[in-house]
C-alpha cells in the first residue's frame, strides 16, 4: 500500500524551510541552500550530476533513503517554478533541465490546466487543478503500490499535514539561521494531529528527525 512521505526536507533551527524572495537566480530563496548544504556533499547528489566523489556518512544515507521505492512525486506550484498566475506559454519545464531528478510521475498542483510534459529520464510532470486530494488519488494510481514522495514546498505540506495525509516526515534540521522566510510548521499542532518522533539521527551536517501519524 502505497504511503505519502516527506523525506530529506530541510529546515533552519528557527522553523524556516525556504528564504524569501524567490526568483529565478534564488530558486530556494535568498539564503535558502543553506538548508540543503547537507545534500549537496553527499554521493547521492554528486552522482545525480554526474560527479565523482562525495560523501558517504550519515547523510548520504538518509539522502538516499530518500529516493527508495518513490513511485510518484508531489509538488507545489512554488516548487516547480516561479512563474505565476497562467501559464503564459509552455516553455517553463521546472528549475532542472531536460532530466528531472524525479523519475517517476509527478503531478504538480495548481489551479491552472496545462498538458502533460514528458521529460528525459521517466519523469513526466503531471498539472492537478482539483486540490490536495485529487493529486493524492492520482499519485497512488500511478505509483503502482510504491510510495510517493511528497516534495515541497512549505505550504504544500501544511496542507496535507492539516488533512492527516501524511503517513512520515523527515526533517533535515540545519544548524543555521534563516531569519525570515517560510516557516514549515507555522501555526500546525503537529501533537494534537497524532504526529511523534520516532527517530532522531545525527548526520554531518543536518539532525535528521522522523514523524510518523499514528493510526
């Protein structure tokens, strides 16, 4: 049975889990790879970009856990780029080229109907007008049995959270201080919607925590 998960998600020690201000030159806001130091040492990112090298530790395992048995990915409009309001043409295919890191179906919320985009490498990005649950539905469809990953952004997640969806999340907290931003867990009562720490795990760079809903 498949489970939606949040995995590898980074997080400031001052509740932030993106910069402000997004743009095309600050895709994660202005300070926001900060929270993604800890990925961007690994193995698992060097060889998604076709590096040598990397780091093997503690992070580099909770990273690729991560990306193990995802049939399917959900994302934010936010996530998939910054282009607002309708879309003005099809030429924006997200902020990674032509091979998406995904693989795998992803189907991107929004509230404006587009085509299917196929890209190179299994993934093709998939544009739900219908809200959280329709996406969710969809996913499972597609995911076969696996799980499917639920990738961001900040909002996104409150949203699935306040509607139980979420079967586990883990948090990459950062030694860091955004300052401003889009705090994760603004005004969510992760206690009172059954959510618990069941793991805590340090890594190199970031203290990697696991929430699971009990049922």
């Amino acid at each position: 049975m498949s489970r939606l998960l949040v995995r590898s998600f980074g997080m400031s020690i001052d509740g932030y889990s993106a910069g402000p201000n997004q743009s095309l030159d600050n895709p994660l806001g202005v300070n926001g790879p900060e929270l993604m130091d800890w990925f961007f040492h690994t193995r698992v990112w060097r060889e998604m970009h076709g590096q040598p090298g990397g780091d093997t530790g503690v992070d580099d395992a909770m990273a690729k856990q991560g990306f193990e048995n995802m049939g399917a990915w959900i994302l934010g409009r936010n996530m998939f780029g910054p282009v607002r309001g309708p879309w003005p043409d099809d030429r924006w295919k997200g902020w990674w080229g032509d091979a998406p890191p995904y693989h795998v179906p992803t189907f991107v919320l929004t509230h404006h109907a587009r085509s299917p985009v196929p890209m190179k490498g299994g993934t093709t990005f998939h544009f739900v007008i219908d809200g959280i649950h329709a996406a969710l539905e969809q996913a499972k469809a597609a995911a076969s049995g696996c799980d499917i990953r639920l990738g961001g952004g900040p909002a996104t997640i409150r949203q699935y959270l306040r509607a139980g969806l979420i079967d586990e999340m883990h948090l990459a907290i950062r030694p860091v201080l955004l300052g401003s931003g889009e705090p994760l867990l603004a005004g969510v009562d992760l206690r009172a919607l059954g959510y618990e720490c069941t793991r805590h795990v340090a890594g190199e760079r970031a203290l990697h925590v696991f929430m699971t809903r009990r049922r």
